[in-house]
C-alpha cells in the first residue's frame, strides 16, 4: 500500500449529550482535527460521513452535503453506511478515494446522536443493522449477543467471571479518559450482580446508547505531516451472513478473521506485532470473539487473558485503552473512527493518563450487526 | 486518469412494482450484468449500494451486508447515501475503490423501492435530503423546484411551454424503452393541463415515485473485457449549500456547473464532444438547469432547444434517451446509476428503438436534493 497517513485526529465528548446538537458536535471534532493538523480546511478535499440512524430517527438524510455544509466545505461529499461498522467503512472509504490518486487530504467525521429519542425508537432502529427475520421475530442485539455467548461458553468452557472481567477493564481504561462516557470502576461482582439483559448478558456487560463524533483527517501530501507521522499500514473489510441462522458457526465472527488476515498481509505484519488495539465490544462477549478472530490469542483461550490486556499490567498487548465501546461509549457511527482517533494518539504518544508505552503498532476492529460487516485497520508509527 | 471499464450492465424495469420485493429488483439486475460481462460472481471483488430510503421506510439498513447476503456475495460491502444523487456517489465510490488498486472488479448497485409505503410518508422521507428548515417549514420538492422555475423564468424569460417541452421529449423517448414506468406520449397542451402541483409546475412535469434497481460492473483487468469497452473518462462530485436560501444564486446549481467542469477537466474534453447524455430531470426545470450548468448551452438559451435534443431530431446532441427520471421513473437511489447504465449500453449500440445513432462519448449529471450534491460521469467508446 503507498504511503498515506493520518494527519489530524479530533474527538467529542462521549455520553448523554442532551444540550449539544450534532452540528456542535461536527464541528468540535473536526476543529480539534484541524489544530492537531495545523492546517486550514481549505486542504480538505473530500468528507466521509459515518452515521446510521439519522434517518430512521431524525428524518434527516443526505448528510454528506449536510455536514459539508455545517463544517464549512464545498467539497465532495458522501455518508457511507454500514449499521455500527459505519466509521470503519467510511474510514476504508476515505483511504481509498486518497489512495486513488483523485483526493489528496480528505476528512473522515462519525457521528451519531441517539439519545434525543425515545430509548424504544432508537433500541427499534438499531435492529436495522440486522437481518429481516431477526428483526420481525422481535430479536434484539443483546440477545443475538447472548447466544454467541452461550454458544462460547459451552464449547469452550468461558465463564461469566470471565466475561465479566471485560468491562471491569474497559471501566478502569474508562476512568482515565477524560472523553469516555463512564469514569466509574466496577468489580466482577458488581457485573454479575448487575441487571440481567438477556442470559447471560447483565447491564454492566453491554455498550450504552450514547451521543459523539469523532474525525481523522487522512492525506498522502507529505508536506503536510510534521516529523514522524503515524501511517496507513492496512485497511480491510469484510462481510458475513446478515443473520445469525445462516452462520457456520457461532463461536466466531468469520468476517473478523477474513478482514484482520487481509489487513496483516498488507501491512506485512502478524498478531504478535501488535502493541494496541481497540476493538469492537458491543457486549463482553464480543471482545472475547474479537481477541480471537484477529488473532492474538488462539480459539478458547482469550478470556483468562483478559486481565494482562490492562494498562499497567500489560506484558505487551493492550486492548480498549480508551475504555472500549462498553465504557468510553458507543455512538454508532462514530466508534470505527474514535477506535482510529484513539489508536493514532496513542501511537503519537498523546493518550495522557491511559498512554500505552512504547505502542509503536496498533489495530482497530469495527463490527457492524452480529458480525455482518468486519473493518480492520492497522496504523504504524 | 488510469483506464477503467464498465465491464457490464443491468436494470430492472421501472415503475409500481408492487409484487417484486427489493430482493429480487436486486438479482435481476446483478444476474443481467454478469450475463453481459459475460463473467461469473466471483470475479467481484467489492460490492457499492447507492439506496436513500430503505432505513426511513422499512428500517432496514446495513444495506451493503445485506444485499452482499442477497446476491450471495462474500466481499467488502458499502451503502453510500446522498438522496437522489446516491447511485452517482455510489458509482464514484466504486470508481475511487477501483483506482485505487484496493479493488480489481466492483459491483454498483442502485436500488429503490419507495411504493410499499403510504404516499405520504415517501413524500415526507424525500425532505430527509433538504435542509431541516426547509423540512419544518413543510417545504416540498416540487415546491422548491417550483422556486427554481419561477426564478429562472423570471431573469429569462423562460416559458411555460418550453418548460412542458421537456416531458413532451422524455415522454416520446420512454416509449421508446421497454424498462420505462410510462410508455404514454404527452403533448405540451397535456402538460400544461394537467393538475397543477407547485405553480408552475404541473403533474406531468415531475418525476414519478418508482421501484427499479440498476447494476453497473467495473473493473481495471483488461483481461475481463471484450473487443472495445466502454471506458470511464472522468467521475466528479461537488456539493453546495443544502438549503436554497443560502445560494447565492436560483437560476444555476453551482454544484452542477463544478462538477461538470472537473469531469471534463479529467476527461480532456468539453461539452461540444459529448453526443448523449442522461441528466438530472426530477422536474422540468431541472433539465433546463442542467442542460446550462454542464455547458450545452449558454445560460438563458436551453429552453428553446430541448426539441432539437430528442432522438432522430437531434442535429448532434440527445438529452435523457433512456425518457430520464420525468418517464423512465425515478427510483432515487437507482437513478445515477441506471443514468450510467443507459449511457454505456447508448455507447454500445445496444439501446434498442432509442439507440442514438454513432454516439461516441456520453455523460451523465445526477443531483442530491435541490442541488445540493452533484455527480457527473464522461463515458467513452
């Protein structure tokens, strides 16, 4: 892959923003992008919109134009879509239209604004990430999460404790971000004794409906990067079955595993080169699939892992630094790209309290749905 | 720009399709362009699907892993929305994803289905592509097209009939194609009678609300095409203000006028060599828009044209063979890509009773909302 890099990164606050309107949010990202940049937006010649719901929910389409609009740019633009993959995609989208050759530097915004709208509306939308007779049957997200949980558990013998022990990291990588959603730790047992959502699923083990934007701006014009910029080592993306029933087997996700060995034989690098990664936790379970499907850890043997993967504690590997999607907050359209915001920062050494040390390699891993759609990047330093 | 190829093509018919689900709109198109790539499913590499509404009226998203799963296709897939102009942004999705070396051979595919809804509720989901105050304000798109009219009849004395001329046209060159929604010729009298809708727009000068979908394959492997393929010149996006209050100007859309120049720009070539073109008619008005934003006439001197640009009348130039969005039907997510459709198999000698005749180069103009986006695509033989 030639060389191209990311040049800015800008991200919102995460959580319940209930007196800041998306445009405020646009902007905010993308004007941290630009003074972490130093450049003016006039350099931007493309924008790539990441974003689900604002149809189904606001009524409001065409959002390429939308923000272009809001942020000020008279450019092409384009709101790719892709359920929670949808900054991922819009991410690979925005590295290919630079790598054609036809966009030099290009910004790439993910928004989502979910908590303006009755939490049943917006529970409802969601399932329009999934297949058609998951939907009608009355199927929900934690549920289709909680059989690939079951399914996990019984062959390879996870536990809950286990499974717990995702978000008692992701709360603890949480606590020392000052953009995450939750800044409270919890204990296993605290987790356990959670709310049940759906068996064995409890409260504490799934993402939460949140509001937030987050930017990258990405440029193959080296004039523009200062110094030792981070680089574009891969990007893959790959899809599965829309539903659960046609998968052959539910103790992975196929399109991860396809996605992260396309994306390694790009970058020219394996698994154990990895120093960071950020990926997709919707649900405890999720992260354990994840671990494996990448490939850091073999079938079966991520959850008792899960522990050495803190901040601190970590022999090598990191993962969810930021506090992952379960505790630094998941707005839909913007979680494939916060994952590359928070992977470029800590690859320039910008991560603050929750800096990895020495990250010179790092990994997103996107999800859309139960798995359908799998983005996977690798970012260098 | 490097060479690449509209490898092949498919459309569905277009019109109230209501006993053909999505679904099966979406392999009849696939199956027809494999059929005339003369190549089989797994050449394909990465699937574009340019869709508007899908999630506003049946919360389905996640279109590009669904329609993957639906023409059992196990590669990287995107929905990229842009209101109407989302087959175009598609198509330059697909074209940049080619470019770009990521990709060899990529399936486009633009698809709506907008008549298994209350005609009230696809009218109010259509303002999802303005602006939110023209949406509160209970603005329409005939009404904000009926704005542009009245501006441009105003400065140039642009009239009513000349107006109507353009469904008299697109009328005559539908029935001239088996896959329109209307095969009806109209007469300027009929239009200007016709139940009136946003004055001065009537009835019979807007487009109609239609099912279709339409499939283009693209591809840099030479090996794939045959004898002398149709080759894509130029692709160009740009965009303008979502809102018509903050234009500076209602008798052009600018976005169309850049675009259009950048194309032709690429392409090395000018107005004066295209012999066939599909452009962006949801109203009368807006073919006359087009028609002088690309640069086929002069601003103030297309409307006493348009007879000239039909089939078999035409000294050099055909506008909208295929009867464009006013007769062949505008299923709005299909529309920039069936546009491409018709102006390859145009350049291919294979459009039947409306085949223009010795066409070499053709071009395509699709518009997002009021003006907001605008795509343009140069074909040549």
């Amino acid at each position: 892959m030639q060389n191209i890099f990311i040049l800015g990164t800008g991200i919102t606050k995460f959580g319940e923003l209930w007196d800041v309107s998306p445009k405020t949010l646009a902007r905010q990202a993308f004007n941290e992008a630009l003074a972490e940049a130093n450049i003016s937006k006039n350099k931007i010649e493309a924008l790539f919109v990441g974003n689900m719901m604002s149809g189904i929910l606001g009524g409001q389409e065409h959002l390429g134009a939308f923000y272009a609009d809001v942020l000020g740019l008279r450019v092409p633009a384009f709101k790719i879509e892709g359920a929670c993959a949808s900054g991922g995609l819009s991410s690979h989208a925005g590295i290919n239209a630079v790598l054609s050759g036809m966009y030099k530097t290009v910004a790439v915004l993910g928004i989502e604004k979910m908590t303006d709208h009755k939490p049943e509306d917006t529970a409802s939308a969601l399932m329009g990430a999934g297949s058609e007779a998951e939907r009608m049957s009355g199927a929900t997200f934690p549920g289709l999460y909680a059989i690939l949980a079951q399914a996990h558990m019984k062959k390879y013998g996870t536990t809950h404790a286990e499974l717990a022990g995702i978000s008692v990291k992701n709360h603890f990588h949480a606590s020392l971000n000052p953009n995450a959603q939750f800044h409270s730790k919890v204990t296993v047992e605290q987790v356990l004794k959670s709310p049940p959502v759906s068996d064995p699923l409890t409260l504490l083990e799934c993402s939460p409906i949140s509001d937030g934007a987050a930017m990258i701006l990405i440029t193959s014009d080296r004039k523009l990067t200062k110094g030792n910029p981070v680089k574009i080592a891969a990007s893959a993306v790959a899809t599965d079955t829309l539903g659960l029933p046609e998968r052959e087997s539910l103790t992975e996700l196929a399109a991860t595993k396809v996605a992260s060995q396309k994306a390694f034989k790009i970058a020219g690098l394996t698994p154990k080169d990895v120093d960071v990664a950020e990926v997709h936790d919707c649900f405890s379970i999720a992260e354990i699939l994840a671990l494996e499907d990448v490939g850091f850890f073999k079938k079966g043997e991520a959850a008792g892992q899960i522990e050495k993967l803190t901040i601190g504690k970590s022999g090598h590997l990191v993962i969810n630094p930021s506090g992952g999607l379960k505790a630094c907050g998941h707005p839909v359209g913007a979680t494939g790209v916060k994952q590359i915001v928070e992977i470029a920062r800590q690859l320039k050494g910008l991560a603050g309290k929750r800096q990895v040390k020495n990250a010179k390699i790092g990994l997103t891993q996107n999800v859309g749905g139960s798995g359908a759609t799998a983005v996977v990047h690798i970012l260098k330093k």
